[in-house]
C-alpha cells in the first residue's frame, strides 16, 4: 500500500516544508497581525499534511478519508497565501494548490 503513495508522501513533505518556512517567514513581517490567518493555516496544514504521510507509512486504513480533509485544509491554507504577495506566501499557495490536487486524486 504505501509504495503506491511514494509521490502523494513526496509532495506532503514539499507542502508541510513550504507551509513551515511561510510560518515562520510570516513571523518576521512587519504586521505580523494581519498575517494572523495566514500563520495559523500554515500550522494547520503543515500539521495535517505530517500526519497524512504518518498514516500512509503505517498502512491506515483511513488514509482516503484523511486525503480529502487534507485536501480541504490545503485549499484554504492555498487561499490565504494567495491572498499576499510575498514571495513565500505565493510559494505556500503554490505547494497547496499542488497537495490539494494529489490528495484528491486518492481520497
């Protein structure tokens, strides 16, 4: 079972990297307020995407159901990024957008 998600685990790790570096580089803005929602869906997201892989390599059997609420949680994570034009934001969304795709090709 897991050597069939070899790429969907490839790009949770791309996502869950992407969403930590946006985390953190969103600390050091300016107004780090209105980078509140942003900061608190790279968390979520890079969390979730952890524990997706996780399940992949011990074999659950809810990984279809976990793909598609990662899926989800990738989307909104991808559309506040989008929403700010830093170089790491736009990064973000782009990894998301991309994770989102692959978990919903399984779930």
């Amino acid at each position: 079972m897991v050597s069939n998600y070899h790429e969907l685990v490839k790009t949770l790790q791309e996502c869950s990297a992407a969403c930590n570096h946006c985390f953190d580089s969103c600390l050091n803005e300016e107004d780090v307020t209105m980078m509140a929602e942003c900061i608190r869906l790279d968390r979520e997201c890079a969390d979730f995407c952890s524990y997706l892989e996780q399940a992949i390599l011990r074999n659950s059997p809810f990984v279809k159901q976990l793909a598609a609420l990662c899926a989800d949680i990738c989307d909104a994570c991808a559309e506040e990024c989008g929403k700010h034009t830093h170089d790491h934001c736009q990064q973000c969304a782009k990894h998301c957008q991309l994770c989102a795709e692959a978990c919903r090709a399984i779930a």
